[in-house]
C-alpha cells in the first residue's frame, strides 16, 4: 500500500517539472538566488551599480548578474580561467578601450560558459547586444594552437561571460538592451 502511495508522489512531482518546463517560459532561479540587498527600498538597492562584494550589476530582460570587471589587459588575459565554479548568478565583464572583434578561448577554463559580446551604443540608444555563443565548453589537455577560439560577428567593446544555460534560461537575444554602469 505504501509502494502506490510513493509511486503517487514520484508521479505527481514529476508531472510538476514538466508543467513548470513546459508553460514556465520566463520563470528564472535566478530571482531566488540573486543576493538581497540589505534595505530593497533603499537608492543602493535601485542603483544600477548596486554593490555585491564590489561587483557592478548587469541587466538583460529578467536576468541579473553581479560581475567582476576586467578592465586592464592581464585582468582580460585571466578572466575566468582557473576557476572551479561561478556563482549562478555573477560573471566576468570584459572591458575594452575601443570596439572591435575580440577573441575569446577556453584555456584553463574548467567549466562551460555563455559568451555575451555588447557594443558600445551612447546611453539614449542603449547598448545592445551584438552576438552570442551558448554553451562553450571547456578543452582540457588541448595545446593553445588547439583551443578554440570564439569571434564575434560584430565589433564589440564589452564582453559578458556567464554560467552556461542563462542566455537560454532568460531568453537572451542578439539585439536585447545590456544596463550597467561602471
């Protein structure tokens, strides 16, 4: 009798997994997980660059994330690589002096990411976003001749990487408008 009543239970929680993926297109952890502010009614909390650990906010659509800047050319040669993990809800924001079309690679990267290229449009037009590659897995083992390396189709002056699976999760597109401030 206990068998029915647990088979019941399975059934009923895994027909819940697949109604939220199905019908819960714009449902985000993301709103669960991001840090709190300490006073949500607060100017900090509302603040483009809110503080998190001395990280700049980002915004796209629904998706928020907490970046750490890499603004000199040794912080942008880092980036990521080395890391075990990152935080859900953070990234890396990549800064340059001038648009172009920089290259990124997976050397020493140790876990998949979402590469995010954004140009630099003046505040009254927004910046967009100019391309995008999902899911770019790590090479281990592979020499740096080797490595793939990831270009953008447009010239950009910014480049977000994040967790593997956000840009899909939040319906990120070519074209959507990035805020932040630094």
């Amino acid at each position: 009798m206990n068998l029915k009543k647990d088979l019941a239970i399975v059934g009923g929680l895994f027909l819940l997994v697949v109604v939220l993926l199905i019908f819960g297109r714009g449902f985000t952890t993301a709103r669960f997980i991001a840090p709190r502010q300490a006073t949500p009614s607060s100017q900090a909390a509302k603040s483009p660059r809110a503080p998190v650990d001395n990280k700049v906010r980002l915004s796209i659509k629904d998706l928020v994330v907490y970046v750490d800047v890499a603004k000199t050319k040794d912080e942008r040669q880092k980036g990521l690589s080395g890391r075990d993990s990152m935080p859900f809800n953070q990234g890396m924001h990549f800064v340059f002096d001038a648009p172009d079309k920089y290259a990124i690679w997976m050397k020493d990267m140790k876990f998949p990411i979402d590469i995010i290229w954004i140009d630099d449009n003046p505040p009254a037009v927004g910046k967009k976003i100019v391309d995008i590659v999902e899911s770019a897995l790590p090479e281990p083992g592979k020499k740096d001749e080797a490595l793939k390396i990831y270009r953008p189709k447009s010239p950009a002056k910014y480049i977000l990487e994040i967790n593997a699976g956000l840009v899909k999760l939040n319906n990120v597109k070519v074209g959507d408008t990035v805020n932040f401030t630094l």
